[in-house]
C-alpha cells in the first residue's frame, strides 16, 4: 500500500500516495479524516458580519470573549451578545476595516484604523485618548502596547509606522524618554505593514515583502530596534489575518507561498500547494486571507476568497504543523477564534437548553463542555458562532496517475486502509491513454468488505474515493495487471 501524502495538486502526478484533489479531508497526526462540521453553540447570531473575533484573558485568569462588527463591539455573556460599544453608540468603520483586539493587563485594547483605539478593563469600552488610530495593535513584552498602521494629528496617515506606549501605560502615547513612548517607520522595504504579532521576546512585523524583528532595547536607546529579516525580501503577509502564531513558530501566508517563521530565517513549507493556491483564489480579494491555529488538532485552517468569490471567504486550505501535509476544507468563514468555554455538569445543562434534543449539536467528549477546554469556532455566514467539531457528513479525495507510458494495463481493485470506516464509501474510475490527454470516466463501485472492485483499462487510472460520515484513513493501494502494448 501507499503512504497517504495528502493534497499535493503541485507535484507530479505520478507520485503515489498523493491526493491531487480533496473535499473535506484534513490531514492529522497518524494519516487523514473528514473533516469536522460547525456545530452551533447556545449563542444568539450576531446582528452583522463579524470583523474579528477573540478570546482575552485577564490578570486573574477570567476570560471575555469578543467580536466586533463594522460599527459595533459585543461581548459574549452567557448566549447574548451585550453591546459594548463606547458610550452605547456605533463606530463609522469602513467597508473593509476590521478589529484587532489585544489583552494588556487587565485591559482589553481594540481599534481598526477608523475610530479612536479603544479599551476596556470591565464593561463597555471607551476611546484612548493620544493613542493612535491603527490597524493592528498587539501586546508586547516588557509591557508596552504596539501599534502598526497608524493614523494620528502628527504624522497622519502612515502605512508603514508603528507606535509604541508608555511603559506599563496604554493610555500615555506622548514620545518620551523616560517613559519610553516613541513611534517609528519601517522603511528598508517599500509598502505598508501588512501584520504584526508578538514572537516571544520579539514583536514581529510584516510587509507585503520584507519581515521586521522588533526587539526590545530600553527607552534610553529608544525602546524598540528593528531589523530587517535576512533572506526576507521574498516572504511577507498577504493581509492583516494572514499570518498566526503556531506555538514558538508563525504561520505566513505569503504572495509567492506559505512560510513558517521561528525569529531567525522564514522557511517555505508550501511546495505542494503554492501554484494551486495562486490559481485558485482570488487576486482582487487575497489581502482577506485568514490564518486560524487550532491547537488541539494542530492545524492552520487557511481561508480565502476563490476566484468566483465576490469577497466571501468561500475556500479552505489545511496544513498539519507536525506532519507537514495539507489537506482541503471548503466552508464560509467571516472571523475566527480559539472558543474557551466555561465548562459545565449534568445539573447545569438546562442553562443551555431546556431538554436533551435541544442541547447544542456537539459531541459530548468536546472541550465545550469542560472548564477552560478549548476548540477552534467560527463565524459562518449567517454570523452564528459554530465549533468546529460537528460530525463530517460527506467527504472524497481523488489519487494521483498510476500506470505507465508504454503499458495498459487492468485496474480491477482498490483499497483504502481505513483506522476509523465511514458510514459508506464509492470509489470512481478514471483513466486515459496518456498523461495530459482528458481524463475518462469508468466504472462506479461501492465499499463492499473493504475493497472497490473498479474495473477498466488504459495506461493510466486515477480513483476517486466518496466517503460520508466520520474517518480515518492512512494508505491505499490501486491493483493493476498488464493488459497488452
């Protein structure tokens, strides 16, 4: 049998165990599954499309979950969203702007280059005053609060400058020695500041080209030196949520192609998929590319706008950070977050739902139920929250080329070494004469003991595997036998 590899359209298609194409297949730690469904949590949908979304935790480790619209901030308590926009009223936004929202302290920090930088340490937020409109806000080590993307009375719109606070204040932005508020500009590399991230000690930012490493260095040497990344001029970040934090290590995704970054040099991991990816998703909307962890599968669900997409985030790549292999995932995201929940016991389920069948549609060993367990969620286009941990419903992968140039050959099984069987599988045959010619359609043929019994001839078979209901799966084998020049 054939070591499954996963989504590889890049390489060539002869290579066995590869998977030219997959819906709904995400690669894990022993092999591939299908891949989980939302299921819907007892919070109420948001009144509009959600423009980021997180989890923060405070000082004495309780935890606020919010998520922002165009105009508004909500805070999620119990299932209602509780408007914490500034003084009750609505923000102006833009069309395309979104919130970035970071923790300092006890405070919750967000802003999206349009309002004023808000903060919150309990309650509704309110403005910052001094503090710079910005796109991207991020909290740093040694207790400062950066800002990238700026827009303020002094320097006004700057694409490519960043700010820091006062040390241990993120309500004084005066530049000062001694409190070691100051502001810069990135300008080693042309264009704005895509993303920004903390990177342990290090705070990272990311043009379209070019990756900075911001280091801190005291206030009296100006707090913050940064340096151009060597061997960066060709890895940097499509947009704001491109770019996420894997443990230790960033995820990119890039123009050219996808980059892990650990603080020293950014190394291209994404070989299989680069040229698909370009192909496949859309120029005019790439700069929305969302980059999400999960944590507990170790995966990066990359989302993106497809080319028929009029800016929904339609498509959906996968990449395994300990395996390297990718798999694919379609479904329509507009934020994402590591949902934390607050746990509960069977006395406290009525708090969700007033008998069984209404309960939530999550499986019951999800970390939903448990105090502090965390899942990947998202908002689906309906601006529902859903954990990403429903049951897969239906899901197929599609082999590479096996045969020969010079040889026919039979195809008369195949087989799918399976750890966890679906509810049922159908495989299809393919094939043609010879590579780069149209593929033709064969047989259909359902799982019958484990096996496929597809029949057809040609110099070379492709199979399709169809699969509804959750699996597992690690190797397959496709048999062929000679069948004349």
């Amino acid at each position: 049998m054939d070591k499954l590899l996963g989504f590889a359209p890049d390489v060539d298609p002869n290579t066995p165990g590869i998977m030219l194409d997959c819906d709904h297949i995400i690669p894990d730690e022993t092999g591939f599954a299908g891949a989980p469904t939302g299921a819907a949590t007892t919070a109420a949908a948001l009144p509009a499309a959600c423009r980021g979304a997180t989890v923060v935790t405070k000082l004495d480790e309780t935890r606020r979950l919010f998520a922002g619209t165009q105009t508004k901030l909500y805070e999620l308590t119990g299932t209602a969203w509780t408007d914490r926009s500034a003084g009750g009223g609505s923000y102006t936004g833009s069309t395309e702007s979104r919130w970035s929202i970071c923790q300092f302290g006890d405070t919750s920090i967000a802003s999206n280059l349009v309002d004023a930088m808000q903060g919150s340490t309990t309650g509704a937020f309110a403005a910052i005053a001094g503090a710079p409109k910005a796109k991207i806000v991020v909290s740093a080590s040694n207790n400062f609060v950066i800002a990238f993307d700026t827009n303020e009375g002094t320097f006004g719109v700057s694409h490519d400058r960043w700010w820091c606070c006062a040390q241990n204040n993120q309500t004084d932005w005066v530049p000062a020695v001694a409190t070691g508020a100051t502001t810069g500009r990135l300008v080693s590399v042309p264009g704005g500041i895509q993303a920004g991230l903390p990177l342990g000690d290090y705070v990272i930012a990311y043009k379209t080209r070019g990756v900075f490493l911001g280091s801190f260095v005291g206030s009296a040497s100006g707090t913050w030196a940064w340096t151009l990344v060597p061997g960066s001029n060709d890895c940097g970040a499509v947009g704001q949520e491109a770019v996420c934090d894997i443990g230790g290590t960033h995820f990119i995704v890039g123009d050219d192609d996808f980059w892990l970054f650990d603080g020293t040099r950014p190394v291209a991991v994404g070989a299989e998929v680069r040229a698909w990816f370009r192909n496949n998703s859309s120029q005019t909307y790439r700069y929305r590319t969302k980059a999400s962890f999960d944590r507990q599968r170790q995966l990066v669900w990359i989302n993106f706008a497809s080319r028929a997409s009029t800016g929904a985030l339609d498509r959906t790549l996968v990449f395994n950070v300990k395996t390297k292999r990718w798999g694919k995932s379609n479904f329509v995201m507009e934020a994402a977050l590591t949902f934390t929940a607050p746990g509960t016991v069977i006395d406290g389920l009525d708090a969700y739902a007033s008998t069984i069948d209404t309960l939530p549609d999550v499986p019951f060993d999800s970390q939903y139920w448990l105090s502090g367990g965390r899942a990947f969620a998202y908002f689906d286009a309906t601006h529902l929250l859903l954990l990403n941990n429903g049951a897969c419903e239906s899901s197929s992968y599609t082999t590479g080329d096996y045969g020969d140039d010079d040889t026919v050959t039979v195809l008369d099984r195949a087989r799918v070494r399976f750890t966890q069987a679906p509810t049922s599988a159908t495989a299809s045959g393919f094939w043609k004469m010879n590579e780069g010619e149209a593929l033709q359609g064969g047989p259909i043929e359902a799982m019958y003991d484990g096996r496929f019994d597809v029949r057809q001839s040609g110099r070379f078979h492709r199979v399709r595997f169809d699969m509804v209901g959750d699996h597992r799966e690690t190797a397959h084998a496709i048999r062929l036998f000679p069948d004349g020049e």
